[in-house]
C-alpha cells in the first residue's frame, strides 16, 4: 500500500480539496450496500462523525473484503470525493485498503442499542461507542476548560498529596493504605493495630480531599487549585456517588463567602460555555440520543443568575411545601443535612434555576468553616443544580487560631494529624476561602447522562473494581 499521511477524521471532514489523495484509518461502524457498491462508515474516535469509504467491489481482493466486518480496523488510501448523499459534505472513494485488525462476530458491538447496563459490562470496549465517544472527549474538554479558567486568572495548579494521615471532612470514609500482612497483624494489650512499624510508621489513608493542603498552598501563593482523585469509601450506592471521582478545589486568600460564591458561578458558568463552544457535536448528539433538553439546560444555566438562599430559608421552602402537601421521601426540619429530592425541589419546581445554598448547620458541616456570630451555623455553600442536587460544596474557612482549635478539639480531632493545619492560623492567618466541584458531577450535567458510572471512565464503586 502506498504511504500517505494519516488525516484525523475531524480534520478531513472539513476539506472542500476535493480530488486529493488521502489516508484514513478507524474502526468500521457499518457496512452495507450492493453487489457492485459497499459504503463503509468509518470511525477514528477523532468525532462523533464518521467518514463513509465508498468501495467498488471489482476493484478488490474477495478475500480482503470478507475481512471488512464491523469492528475490524481499516487503513483506507482513497480519493476524497464531494458526497452525494446528504448528512456529509465529503466521502472517499478507495482506491487501496488494508485490514490492520480483524473482528469476528463475537464483537458484542454488532449490533446499536445496548443498554447502558450492559455497556457498563463492558467498559473495556464501551469507549468505541458513539455515546461513550462523545462523553470521553467532552471530558477531555471539561479537564482544560477548568485548567485553562484558573490559568488565565492567575491560580497556580496546586499538587496535593494522594496518600494522606489526616481526614479533612472528618466523615471516615478513607480507604486505608498499608503494607501490613493482613493474615498476621499484631495488636497491643488493647487490641490496637501499632502501626509503628507500617509504611509509614502510622496509619495511613487515600485522601478525600486536597483541601488542607491546598489552603496551605492558599496562603503563601495567594490563589492556587488542586484537580485530582479522591476517594470515598461511603457505601452509598446511587447514581451520584464514586468511590474514586476526581475533585477541583480552588483556594483563594482574602476571599470571602461572597467571593466565594462569585467565583463558583463564574466557574461553573465558564465550564459549561465551554462545553457547548467547543463539544457542540458531542453534546448535539446526547441531546438528541438520551435528553432532549439538555442544550437549553446548559443555556438557562448559562443565563440565570443563581440564587443565593441561607440554609434555613431553603429549609422553610420545603416544610412550607410539605405542608402543602409535596410528598419527600427523607424528612426535613432545620438541622437536617438535605437529601438530593430536597436539594432538587428548591432547584428544579421552586426557583427554577441554580440555588447557592449558604449558612448550615454547624452540627452537619465539616471542622473547617468559619463560624458564624449565631453560634449554630457555619458560612458553608453548596451549589444544587438541576438534576444534579450537590455540585459543589465549599466554605469560608475559620481563620481564627482559637476558634479552629476549640473546634477541633470539640470533635475529638487528634492534634497529632492537625498541628501543622493550624499553624495557617497561628502564623499570619488570614480571611480565606474555598470550594470543591465534583468533576463528575459537572459531567452528568454537561452530558445529561443519569448515572455517575457513565461519565468516567472506569468506575470503582461498592463491590465494583473491574478493568
Ligand atoms: O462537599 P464535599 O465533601 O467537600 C469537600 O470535600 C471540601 N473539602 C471541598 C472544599 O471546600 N475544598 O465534596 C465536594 C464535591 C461535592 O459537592 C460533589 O460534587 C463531589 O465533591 N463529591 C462526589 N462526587 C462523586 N462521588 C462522591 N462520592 C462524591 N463525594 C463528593
Ligand atoms: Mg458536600
């Protein structure tokens, strides 16, 4: 075969030269056609499109023919035509193919319209679907629109440790990290595992979140940002929760609550801008497959201002609604930690647009947050969203050294894992703030998928680590 540079499909769908000689290479979505005529629908993960590769049969090796089945990886050589037929602007007509890879017919991709249960089934593979495509570019996207929003304002990408002594939410849901042989571990008079003489001479964890770290990095670069895994070891099965997700946790000095929120809207609003400038295909294709209001959804979120509601009006909303007769599945009353129904009826039947929900309870909040004058609530915020409920949640920090440490103290913290956070405090403290955003989270939302394992990769949840 002759050696012609390989085109990008992406990039030779936008050609009008029209009679240049060209070489494909993808992964073969259909073949149908006559005696005479085949007409190839070709993919090389580059689009959502695929560029149709005309074959004359007489032109071609029976043998090599039989080899093109769907699935099979084609190196194609070939004129590129004007198309006749609608939907393309451009085609090839082959002029030499060779079968790189072939398929037989156990390829669980035959045919279209597999349920996302078994696609999950397949994760190894999933990725050579149109719906899979078009969700892992997007999340490509996603991952430097947010690199690209903190760059240009100046926030240094913070790297935060992955292995951790210290649980920032002080929820315990950590995964421990040992070396210790677990048929024959040794336990004091008391029946503690000593991990004197562990990896690390103490117990050890993957993080839950970058957030300590990052507000050390916070008051010494003045802006920074960490974006990486994190992971949760709560057994919450539902189809917003992994156990390994991906987190993106601004930090600003001198920042305020208000800054705070300021700067999550923007944030997310950048994103999702983003997404429809730079993935319109992808999210066209979603919006027509799975959701067909997702493009508005992502404009109305766009265009809203979001609410900005303190925790205990939110909660009058709800009882008033109860009273009226709306029917919730969990119960709410002021202190209750709100479940995702009533996160999304403030959002989606009350004000019909993105609420900031601000000033929780101390009680269901993390250590961290700055304390209010009220002595009940924190300057907590959580960001609900359509469909969604939680995306983002973040705080004012308490950057008051006895405040803090009456707090920690309180909550039974060992000061072993907190000394080196509360020196921030202690030397040259000052006001500042934070958030954390789900990047999965914001992807279900960019994509309009319903199920959190849909939108990485590779998802670990309760009793689920394959591939
Ligand atoms: O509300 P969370 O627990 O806040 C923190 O971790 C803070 N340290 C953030 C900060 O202020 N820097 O988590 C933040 C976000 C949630 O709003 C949600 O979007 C996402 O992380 N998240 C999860 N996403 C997927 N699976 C899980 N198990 C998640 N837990 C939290
Ligand atoms: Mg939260």
């Amino acid at each position: 075969m002759d050696t012609i540079i390989r085109t990008r499909i992406v990039d030779l769908l936008k050609r009008t030269d029209f009679g240049a000689m060209v070489n494909v290479k993808g992964w073969v979505r259909t073949r149908r056609g006559s005696k005479q005529v085949n007409f190839i629908a070709l993919n090389d993960g580059s689009t959502i499109k695929n560029i149709q590769i005309v074959v004359d049969l007489a032109n071609f090796d029976e043998e090599m023919l039989k080899k093109i089945t769907t699935g099979a990886c084609l190196s194609v050589n070939g004129e590129l035509v004007q198309s006749v037929g609608a939907g393309q602007a451009a085609e090839i007509q082959a002029r030499e193919i060779e079968v790189l890879g072939e398929c037989d017919n156990t390829y669980p991709l035959q045919k279209k319209g597999h349920s996302m249960e078994f696609l999950r089934e397949i994760a190894h593979l999933r990725p050579r679907t149109n719906t899979f495509g078009a969700v892992y570019r997007i999340r490509h996207n996603m991952a430097i629109a947010i690199h690209q929003f903190f760059h240009e304002r100046g926030f240094y990408y913070f790297h935060t440790p992955i292995i951790t002594a210290s649980d920032c939410e002080g929820a315990g849901q950590m995964f421990q990290v040992t070396t210790m042989n677990l048929y024959d571990l040794k336990k004091d008079e008391n029946g503690s595992i000593n991990y004197d003489n562990d990896f690390f001479g103490k117990q050890a964890s993957l993080t839950v979140s970058g957030q300590l770290e990052g507000e050390l990095a916070a008051t010494a670069l003045g802006a920074i940002y960490t974006f990486g895994p994190t992971f949760r070891a709560e057994n919450s099965n539902t189809p917003r929760h992994l156990a390994e997700f991906w987190m993106i946790e601004p930090e600003v000095a001198f920042n305020d609550i208000n800054d705070n929120m300021q700067l999550a809207e923007d944030f997310i609003k950048h994103c999702v801008r983003w997404a429809l400038e730079h993935c319109y295909d992808d999210v066209k294709f979603l919006n027509d497959m799975f959701d067909k209001e997702l493009i508005a959804r992502l404009e109305g979120v766009i265009k809203e201002e979001f609410v900005r509601l303190p925790y205990t009006e939110g909660v009058k909303i709800l009882e008033d609604a109860v009273a009226k007769g709306h029917k919730f599945e969990f119960p709410v009353f002021w202190g209750a930690d709100l479940a995702s129904e009533h996160e999304r009826y403030l959002v989606e039947e009350h004000f019909k647009r993105p609420v900031i929900l601000t000033d929780y309870p101390k009680e269901i909040k993390a250590f961290y947050m700055k304390q209010n004058e009220d002595g009940k609530t924190v300057r907590a915020m959580d960001v609900l969203f359509p469909k969604i409920g939680e995306i983002i949640g973040g705080s004012e920090r308490e950057a008051d050294y006895d405040k803090l440490l009456a707090r920690v103290e309180e909550l039974g913290i060992p000061m072993k894992d907190m000394w080196w956070y509360l020196d921030t405090r202690k030397y040259g403290t000052c006001p500042h703030s934070g958030f954390g955003l789900g990047f999965e989270r914001l992807l279900l939302f960019v994509t309009g998928m319903t199920n959190i394992r849909d939108v990485i990769p590779f998802p670990r949840t309760p009793n689920n680590a394959n591939f």
